[in-house]
C-alpha cells in the first residue's frame, strides 16, 4: 500500500473489499479496517524479498 504522506511502498495491509469506488483495507498489526477507500494507484500486491543481504 502507498503511504500517503511520504509516497513510498508500506507493507502490513491486506485488501478486505474491492468496490467500484476502490479498496477497503485492513491494518494487520492490529486487524483495524480503515475508514477510507483505496484507489487501485495505492494498492498492489508484496513483493516477496529475494534473502540477499542487499535486499
């Protein structure tokens, strides 16, 4: 998911519901639903690291 207020990539989110407005998204440290939609921009799926050190 995009953090809004600095434009980069945070992880701990998962897709709860997809609307034609956009996404309902849950926070996993503490299972909260935040109240706002997501649009597709701001969502997209982990990437999984590769288990370098420089990764």
């Amino acid at each position: 998911m995009r953090n809004r207020y600095q434009g980069t990539w945070v992880r701990g989110f998962e897709i709860v519901e997809a609307t034609s407005e956009g996404y309902r998204i849950r926070r996993l440290s503490d299972g909260s639903i935040l109240g706002e939609l997501f649009s597709r921009d701001d969502v997209r799926r982990e990437r999984k690291r590769q288990g370098f050190w420089w990764h």
